[in-house]
C-alpha cells in the first residue's frame, strides 16, 4: 500500500548534496551553530528542599545549519528536539554551552542586545490553533513584528507588505481583517508561515510545522516551505518525527535520542546507509512507499530512559541488541567519523558498517 504523503509531495529531486562538513565552503558558509549546549532543568522533591536532581534535556550538542539549506532533526517525543531548537533561537536559556549565528557568539546578549537579530532568526510553531492570538486580526498578527522593526514608512506601506506576504504564503489578501478562528488548520498555519516571513529572516527554526495537519495539507505546507527556501534562501531547523518528510526537505539529517545527537550525515547518506542502531530502528518503523524498500521491522526493548536518571554509558544501551557488555554501559560514545573524512557521524561503540 502506498504511503499518501510521498504522492501528495511536489516532484522533482529534493535537496541536492550538502556541502564538506570541515570548514565553511563559499557557496554555503554556516549560519547558526551551537557548540556543546545543554539545557537542565532542576527537580526539587519537595518543597523548600535542596535541588538534587536535574532533567537534561538537552546534553551538549553541537550542531550547525548552513546557509540556504535544511538541517532536519528527528527523534522520539521527549528527546529534546524542540528544546534544541529554543535554545537556538535564545528562547530558552542554555545551562552550558554556546549558541552562535553567523560566527557571533550571542549566548550572553542581552534581550535588547539580542533584538536586532530577532528580524534575522524566527519560529514556525507546531500548534496553528494556540500559537496565534485570537483577539488579533491577520493583519495586527502579521503586521506585528513589521511595527516593532519598523520596516514600513506608512501605513500604506504596511498594508501593502502584509498583503505580499498572504499572497506569498499562498492566501487571499481580504483575509486581512479575519481572525483565526475563521480559518481552518493549514490556513492559520500559512498565517504563522506569513508572520515568521515579515521581518525577512535568515534562519527559521520549523518545529514540527506539520504534525496537527491533515496529510494533504502537511505536503502543501512542506511544498511551500521548499518553494519559500528556493527563492528567499532561508535555511531551516525542521524539527519532525516524521521521518518521509525529513527526507524530502532536508540537506542533512541529525538523530536525537535522550538529549544526544547519536547520529548525523547528508540526507541520502543517512537514510540509505543508517549506521547507530537507534536510526535503523526509526527506519525501519516508517512507512516506505517503494516495495523495492521495504525494510525489516526492528522491535526495540523497553521505553526510553527517563532524561532525570540517564543510564551510564551510551543512554540508548538498555534498548540496543548490539550493546557490548562492560563498554557500551560504561563508557558514553563520542559523535565521530565513521571514516575519515565520510562526514557521516555516529556516537556508537559497534555501529552497523555495511
């Protein structure tokens, strides 16, 4: 049985191959970057105790977006995707760590400091329904941030920009003085899409824009998201647990599991040749239109640990059949080459190597 979404996606070869990951090429130099962040939240017991105990949900990734391209992030719910993407976006304080845009180290800017960057650096939030405010019309929605920053002259102007932008996102500019609840999902989605495009960002972090959506309309959205990518040159987050539609937008991959990045490489690497045994088994779990690709199911062990009380070791060793005693539960693998120079990374001690 085929799988809709793959019919419903537009045609054509996808993103191409992303570029050297050492060193910064001219054509597509990193944007954003953090090096090593984490984010923990404290956990008290009981009230007036003293903090014991702390719930890492982000434990020191370092990960980059380049310029103009997609860097998709997947993993299960609770693994701290949208978290990472937070912290990218100064949304939510790092513990440790750095966060980096454009070369510029912003982790300690203040939020006035940080206000010139916000028209450089915007959010696509996973819910249409809650993350826009339904006192306001599309037009204040939009026109929002277009004040704040004072990029129109006029009112006139504003107008004018506001109504390039739903045309652009693919509504009718006598949607203006609507309000949110007039329109259905994938409309109030593309006026999220429309409030993220008025200061003209550089970077966007998608957090599973799609997910509330019906399948027919996640293709519309992940479509005009790659049309908006083409002609603006904006680079994106997708953050997504679905793993069909990482593929089709995304320049390169990053596994998340329990806080870490356990495995990162291009796109086409990493889908046709999974190396840690946590990505197989995310594989082998979606659905795959082509026969030709069918894979074998992989059932993993037990749920995943509880990011307060991460197993020593590698975190993912309690579930892993290729676990090797008295290694994989005491030493944490590090995120490395699995040969030099293959730009494919994998934090694994007995990583899959066809």
């Amino acid at each position: 049985m085929s799988d809709p979404k793959a019919d419903l996606f537009r045609p054509g070869p996808g993103p191409g191959p992303a570029p050297p990951e050492k060193g910064d090429s001219p054509r597509s130099p990193t944007l954003m970057a953090t090096d090593r962040i984490s984010k923990y939240y404290p956990v008290q017991r009981k009230l007036f105790s003293r903090t014991e105990r702390f719930v890492r949900a982000v434990d020191g990734v370092s990960l980059r977006v380049r310029r103009g391209e997609t860097t998709g992030l997947v993993g299960e719910s609770g693994c701290g995707k949208s978290t990472l993407g937070r912290l990218m976006l100064r949304l939510v304080e790092p513990t440790f760590g750095r966060v980096l845009y454009d070369g510029r180290d912003i982790t300690h800017l203040s939020q006035r400091e940080l206000r010139p960057l916000r028209r450089r650096m915007q959010i696509i939030f996973q819910d249409p329904y809650s993350s826009l405010n339904p006192r306001m019309t599309v037009r204040e929605i939009v026109g929002e941030a277009i004040s704040i920053h004072r990029l129109a002259k006029t009112r006139a102007d504003e107008t004018a920009r506001i109504a390039q932008l739903l045309e652009r996102v693919g509504l009718r500019t006598d949607a203006m003085d609507r309000y949110p609840h007039e329109f259905s999902g994938g409309q109030r989605q593309r006026i999220g899409i429309a409030r993220a495009l008025a200061v003209e960002p550089e970077f966007i972090v998608c957090d599973e824009p799609t997910s509330s959506l019906d399948v027919s309309i996640q293709a519309q959205m992940v479509n005009l998201l790659v049309e908006l990518q083409e002609t603006m040159g904006i680079a994106y987050l997708f953050v997504s647990h679905d793993l069909t539609i990482v593929e089709h937008v995304s320049h390169t991959v990053a596994v998340m599991y329990l806080g870490k990045i356990v495995e990162q490489a291009s796109a086409a690497d990493l889908y046709k040749e999974p190396r840690h045994p946590y990505t197989r088994a995310l594989l082998a779990a979606a659905p795959v239109p082509d026969p030709e690709r069918k894979r074998v199911r992989l059932l993993l062990a037990g749920d995943a640990p509880s990011p307060m009380d991460p197993p020593p070791g590698c975190a993912f060793h309690p579930r892993c059949p290729r676990a090797i005693p008295g290694t994989c539960d005491h030493e944490p693998p590090r995120l490395e080459e699995t040969t030099t120079g293959s730009q494919h990374r994998v934090a694994c001690w007995n990583p899959h190597k066809e």
